[in-house]
C-alpha cells in the first residue's frame, strides 16, 4: 500500500512539473528576446501593411495573382509544405537518425522535439487567433483567415532550421515557406496580412523553443528503497 502511494505521489509530481514546464516552454516567446521582438515587429509590419499598403498596392496584387495561377501545377505540392509535412519528415529523420546512430543522439532526439512542439504551439497560437477574430476569408469560403495556418507551418519549419542549422539549409527552408505563402494568395485562400502574421508567429516560436531546450532543466523523480521498502523520493534536474 505505502509502496503504491509512493508510485502515486512520484507520479503526480513528476507530470505536474511536466505540465509547468510545457507551458513555461510554450511562454518563452514572450520571454525570450529575440523572439518576442520578432513578434513585435512582424506585429507591427501586419498593422502597417492593412493599415496603408493593403487597399492601394497588395489588393491589385491579390486579385490578378488566382487569375494568373503562377504556380501551374506545382499548387497542390506547395499547399502539402505548409501541411506539416516537412516539419514531420525532418522529425522523423532525426528520430531514425537517433536510434541508428551511436554519436549525437541526443541531438538528434532534440531537433526533433524542438520540431514538433514548435509547429504544435505555433499551430495553437494561431487557431486560437483564427476563431477569436473570425476574418472572412478572400474567397468568401470561411470565417477563418487571419492568421493564415499554412504560413505559421511552414516559417516555424523554416525558424527551427534557421536556429539549429546552417545558412546551406536556412536558406532553403524561408525560401519554401516564402512560397507556401505565396500558395495561399495564388489559391484567393488569404489576403497578405494573414500571410505575414502566420510566418510571424511561426517564425517566432521556431526560434523561441530551440533556444528554451538549449537551456532547459530536465525533472527525474523516482521512489527510493531501503531494504525492499519504499522510504522516499529521489529529485534531480539535469540543467
């Protein structure tokens, strides 16, 4: 019974300080530096831009770019790269990458966690967004357009490149998710705004959540015995 209430206790501890540290994970965007001036200028850049660019200059633009169809037939593959779907094979390769390799498997594990929680908060963030402002969209489909979700998928890839990785692979990464933006303006399925505050918030949270796993303090519990007994907790962080 004691042993039980142990488990119980070490467990509970153990996944509360979990939970807290998943969301002081998630608020390092607004904690950490670099980030947070990223969302305060991208903020900014998104109010400048409806505010006096919008109706006089982006709106001629919007409106012939559907018509035109400028990415032909590479539409349907450029709309799966803001579908989560480089964000998972880069996981998925750092996974494998992990388990077969005998060096730097920790790294591995990491870059692809960092991948993955990023997109998830960023893909949070801005469904939050979407149903609070409920902007119609241009094609007068839905109420859900701004932030734009393919934007925000593909520039917190690119953010995770571009702070784990070199300019080889950075460049490469913006240059994908600069035309998974251009996707959704070839496809009359946002307006610019939409567009820059999604690779805003992705953007930003890329870079947020691979600096807070550089620094991050890891929990372990565990129950300790003495003579077959359990007679306590065991706590450790690895900073």
């Amino acid at each position: 019974m004691l042993k039980n209430i142990f488990l119980l206790l070490s467990f509970f501890v153990h996944y509360s300080c979990y939970a807290g540290s998943m969301w002081d994970e998630y608020s390092s965007v607004y904690k950490i530096k670099s980030s947070r001036n990223t969302l305060l200028i991208g903020m900014t850049l998104t109010a400048l831009t409806r505010e006096f660019l919008e109706h006089s200059v982006i709106d001629v633009i919007q409106q012939e770019v559907p018509e035109t169809n400028r990415l032909g037939t590479y539409n349907h593959t450029v709309d799966l790269m803001g579908q989560w779907v480089p964000n998972l094979a880069y996981s998925g390769a750092n996974y494998l990458l992990g388990f077969s390799s005998d060096s730097d498997q920790s790294a591995h594990f990491e870059n692809a966690n960092v991948m993955l929680k990023a997109t998830a908060y960023a893909g949070l963030t801005t469904t939050i967004l979407k149903y609070l402002i409920r902007q119609k969209r241009p094609d007068g489909s839905t109420n859900n357009s701004f932030p734009s979700g393919h934007a925000t998928t593909a520039f917190a890839f690119a953010g995770v490149i571009g702070e784990r990785h070199s300019l080889v692979f950075s460049i490469p990464a913006y240059l994908l998710a600069t035309a998974v933006g251009f996707q959704r303006l070839n496809n009359d399925r946002h307006y610019f705004h939409d567009i820059l505050m999604g690779a805003t918030i992705g953007i930003a949270f890329g870079v947020s959540v691979s600096k807070y796993n550089r620094n991050k303090s890891n929990l372990q519990t565990s129950v300790l015995y003495q003579d077959n007994r359990p007679a306590g907790f065991k706590f450790s962080y690895q900073f």
